[in-house]
C-alpha cells in the first residue's frame, strides 16, 4: 500500500515538473516562419580573421536552434549586423617560478548587436553581447588561441541568437 502510494506521489511530480514545457520554438512562430540574413560583422579589434569565426558560429547557433530560417540570398525577413568591439586577454593563474608568465589566460569578447526589419527598417533589438572563455596556454599562445577562438564566438553567438527568439521586442 504504502508502495503504490509512493509511486503516484513520485509520478503526480514527474508530470507537474514537466507541466510548463511546451514542445517547439519558444517564440510562439512555427519553426522557420521567418527568415534572417546574417551580414558579416566589421571587426574593430586587432585580432585577425575574428568576423569569420563570427560569422561561422552565428550561422550555426541559429540553425541549431530552429525558430528562423537562414537566408542566404533575396530579402529576409531580419538583417542581424554588428561590430566586434573588443577582444581582450588577461592573466588568469600564473607559473609556479615565474609570477609574471600567465600559465592560463581568459579570453573576453565584445559585440555590438543590431537586428532590424528588413521591410520597415526598424530595429528589433540593439545590445552589447559579450562571451568569455579560459584557455590553457602550454607552450603556444597563438595555437591555444585558435583553438579557443570558435568556443568564444559560439558563447557570443549563443547569446545574440537568444535576444532573437527570447527577447522581449
């Protein structure tokens, strides 16, 4: 008795976790109602061949998450552009004999995000969005970095593609 009890309890809290969930894109639109152009973002860094990865991570994101479609030629229906602002590498932990080599490094990234309409010109949203990482240096600064630098766009891009479908415009 005391078993069956225990069993409907722990079912009757199984179903009312999952009783806010809603199966499909979370913007209310069916799945790639609506189209987006991504335009390569100017890069205002030092750092080379950033807007590419950018670029990459973004389409990706977006593909991933469903609710818009990727156009890649003709008129969509949302122009996302932007500029990456800053990239930034600081110190993070140290060698054990020499406390001014940094051993490990955080890696930050900055862009300015601006989705417009692209029949009426007027813009959805316009944020700062930054992403942020932590690399191992080893030996190579420049390989560790180039290795990092798609993790770093895909946190930026994860968070651009989230004031898209999420956003409150």
């Amino acid at each position: 008795m005391r078993a069956s009890r225990f069993m409907a309890l722990a079912a009757a809290a199984l179903l009312a976790g999952c009783a806010g969930y809603k199966l499909g894109p979370s913007n209310g639109l069916p799945a790639g109602a609506r189209s987006v152009s991504i335009k390569p973002f100017s890069n205002k860094t030092h750092e080379p061949r950033i807007s590419e990865y950018m670029a990459m991570s973004l389409r990706r994101q977006l593909q991933a998450e469903g609710s818009y479609h990727l156009q890649t030629s003709g008129t969509p229906d949302i122009w996302l552009t932007g500029e990456i602002t800053r990239f930034d590498r600081s110190g993070l932990s140290y060698a054990t004999n020499d406390v001014l080599t940094p051993s490990e490094y955080t890696l930050t990234l900055t862009a300015q995000v601006t989705a417009r309409n692209a029949n009426t010109g007027r813009v959805i949203f316009q944020n700062e969005v930054r992403g942020q990482t932590y690399i191992n240096i080893g030996g190579d600064l420049g390989s560790a970095e180039r290795e990092a630098m798609p993790i770093l766009t895909d946190k930026v891009a994860q968070s651009v593609i989230n004031q898209l479908t999420d956003g409150a415009w």
